[in-house]
C-alpha cells in the first residue's frame, strides 16, 4: 500500500544530518552525474512493481539535495552528494571474493545517492526488542555446503519477528535496488559488508527481499585464506572469514583452515551465512553442522576474536580442520601459510 505525500506528525523541518549520523544500514547509489529522486515518481514505482514492501510516505521536508520517506514504518534519508566515494573501497590490498569486476563502474563515477535506513523499534512488534545476535529462524539449506542461488532463492513467507536493525537493513537493501534502476546507475555499494554489486545484481537482492530471503550478497563479503599458487582441489587447506555480519548478528562467521579447494571454502561460508541468517536453528556455541549422510562438518565455537583482533566471530572447526577444536590453534607441524589471503576471485 503506498499513501502519498504526508507530514510526519510532530517532526517538522527534516533534520537530515542528524538522520543520517544515527543511520543503522546504508547503501550508496554511484552516479555518473548527481540525481535525487521525485517523490511523486518514486511513490509511483513503489506503488505500481514493488508494492509488497509495504506502506510508503514521504516526509516532508529538506530541500533538492536531501529527502526521507518511511517503507513499512523504517525511516530512510536519501542523501545526493555531487561527489564520488572518498575512500576507494578497491584500494585495499586485500580484496572480498567477486564474480565481477567493478572497476571501471567505480573509476567512471562522479556523484552518490546515500540511502540510510534508521533502526526503529516498533511498539507495534514485540519482536522488535529481540537480542541482534539471535537471527530468525527460516528454512535450512540442508548441509554446511548448501549454496542457495542468490538469483532463484526458495520463496519464503517473510518472517514477522526482524530486529530493529534488519528491518533497516531490509528497507535500505531494497530501496537502493530500485533508485539503482531508476537512476541507471552502475554499481551500488554496501559500507557495512564493502559489497560492490552491478544494478543488476542490487535488484536482485531487491527482489531476494520481496521473496522473504536474506539479500546475502549484499550483506556479507566472503574473504578465502590459504597459500596462493595450488592448483585447486590439491587437497591444501583453506579457511576464511565474513565481513558485514557483525551488524546483524553481533559476530562475523569465520572457517578454520580444512583440506577444501578454494571454492569449497568459500560455498562452505556462504551456507553457513544462509544458516545464519535464515536457518531454522540458532547459530551459536556448540551447534554441530552435519552432511546429509550425519557425518560431522563442523562445529561452532563462539569467540570474542580468533582470525582477526577485536572482531567477534563464530567459527566453524571440524575433525579434519588444521586447527585444534578445543583450543582454536594450529596443529603441530601445520604451515602458518594457511592463514593468508588467496586472491580474490
């Protein structure tokens, strides 16, 4: 249902800067050239294609570089900055798995659409109090394995109990799809998981929102480790770690080094993002992933930082990881070699 424009009782004049420094969940439109959306024309795309997101009303306020609306009771600032990006998010040595290049997207861009989505606790759901690091539950992929296809994901009911804080996560993800296609942009960026996605691949985690799944692409960045050079499948470990998690779920999700091909590393952190964020049971301490056959995959041991200082992290350890079970450290006589990145890909 989409109402058009109306005053937002008691709020008066948009105080935008303010919104935007107590934004939860962002995402940034690239633009070859500075755009804001009309209200009357975004109103009318939310209304006529995307209306299962639920009640839209603008806001009031601002002036031709700022405006708000609320999408199902989530306050969102959009914010047109006539600027590119002033941090490169490629310049890090160290750089996510990708399946495209964005390069020359970002190279090619001149200004920023911010959309800050603003964690709200609805009095409405009392669900909304729930602890952050208890995702809700929702259909398991099956095994550690499982790689949902980002692009056809099971429909599912959405989930009536979000968080404050993936409720803004939602209403920002899908919101930024579509201006992405309104404004012909290029690439969308994720400040909280550094995700680059194409316009095309920001509907898509859109569309994964309507369908009631968790946008993973947008949401979380795969980094693989272990030593570079091996033909893939030899049989050399690899681990790996989730950047963007944290935000929702309070921890990032790491992978102590196991005798898998890079690929398997990174589908193996990928199910368990899917478990995380969608599983039917909690993600948490001593939870025990199996395969098909009941064979143990691994288990999650809950700690305050492993692979990276400061960073809460579950990790995931089996029997035939390099790394002791118990105690989180590497065997005896194993290579520190599997704790670097391999490049990104």
């Amino acid at each position: 249902m989409i109402i058009r424009r109306k005053q937002k009782p008691g709020r008066g004049r948009l105080d935008a800067e303010a919104d935007l420094q107590q934004g939860r969940f962002s995402a940034t439109v690239l633009l070859g050239e500075g755009w804001l959306p009309d209200p009357e024309t975004l109103l009318e795309v939310l209304e006529t294609r995307f209306g299962e997101l639920g009640t839209a009303v603008v806001v009031e306020g601002g002036d031709d570089t700022v405006m708000a609306l609320e999408l199902d009771g989530t306050l969102i600032a959009l914010e047109r900055l006539e600027t590119p990006l002033t941090d490169d998010p490629l310049a890090a040595a160290v750089q996510p798995a990708r399946n495209w290049d964005p390069a020359p997207a970002l190279a090619a861009h001149k200004a920023q659409l911010r959309v800050v989505a603003h964690a709200q606790a609805n009095p409405e759901t009392p669900e909304a109090k729930a602890d952050p690091g208890t995702p809700e539950a929702k259909a398991d992929p099956g095994t550690p394995e499982a790689k949902a296809d980002p692009k056809t994901p099971e429909a599912k009911e959405p989930s009536p109990a979000q968080t404050p804080t993936r409720r803004a996560a939602l209403a920002a993800t899908a919101l930024a799809g579509i201006l992405a296609r309104m404004a012909k942009a290029e690439v969308v960026y994720y400040p909280a998981s550094g995700a680059l996605l194409s316009s095309e691949d920001a509907l898509r985690a859109t569309q994964a929102v309507l369908r009631g799944v968790s946008p993973i692409e947008a949401w979380a960045t795969i980094y693989v480790l272990g030593p570079g050079g091996q033909p893939d499948g030899s049989g050399v470990p690899h681990g790996g770690y989730t950047d963007g998690l944290e935000a929702l779920l309070g921890r990032e999700i790491e992978l102590a080094p196991t005798p898998l091909s890079h690929i398997q590393a990174h589908d193996r952190l990928y199910g368990a993002i899917w478990k995380a964020l969608d599983g039917e049971e909690a993600f948490e301490e001593g939870r025990e992933l199996r395969a098909g056959d009941d064979t143990l995959v691994a288990r999650i041991r809950a700690v305050e930082a492993w692979l990276r200082p400061g960073v809460p992290a579950l990790v995931l350890v089996g029997p035939e990881a390099v790394v002791d079970m118990h105690h989180l450290e590497l065997k005896p006589g194993v290579d520190p070699a599997v704790l670097r990145h391999t490049p990104a890909g």
